[in-house]
C-alpha cells in the first residue's frame, strides 16, 4: 500500500504515526496511556530518508510506529535541495 498522507498522535516524550484516516488500535491506546491526535501532514520528501523505512517497516507490520522525538525531528528534516545558486558577488535588492 502506498502511503501519501500520515496522521501523527502525540504520546508522552513521543509520537504514534498512522497512515492517514486510520484508527488506532485499541490495545495501543491502552498500553500507552492518553494518545492525543496531532495533525496530518503529507509524506512528501521523508521517503528518501532511511528513517521513513524504518516507520514504514512498523507500519506495514501492525499498523502504527512509535517513534521518538528525536527520530520524529530526524524525519522533519527532509533533504533541501538548492535549485539555483546565487551567483558570487550579485547584490540582491532591499
């Protein structure tokens, strides 16, 4: 299944991550105390990342991935690539 969008739910010192409109099990909900929804935001550029592998092996696997805050920055900081660079002494207008 191709993931476009994920749902993100804030539990504790992390984060839940689910394919976008799935629910959560209920069982997970249990284990790991208040869950509160997040937001929704697009894949995007994540799945380059080795990190989104390892998110998308949890969810393929039972449905979610728990990650942690550093491993959910890691995942926010998607590869920028420079489209142009500016050229060396070019003054740019105030």
């Amino acid at each position: 299944m191709h993931i476009s969008h994920i749902d993100i739910h804030l539990a504790g010192d992390g984060y839940v991550v689910v394919p976008a409109g799935a629910p959560l099990p209920c069982e997970l909900a249990k284990a790991l105390g208040e869950l509160r929804f997040g937001w929704s935001q697009e894949v995007g550029g994540a799945v380059r990342l080795s990190a989104w592998r390892g998110i998308r092996a949890d969810i393929d696997a039972c449905g979610y991935a728990i990650i942690s805050g550093d491993d959910f920055a890691a995942l926010l900081a998607w590869p920028v690539v420079c489209v142009r660079r500016p050229e060396v002494g070019r003054r740019l207008a105030a």
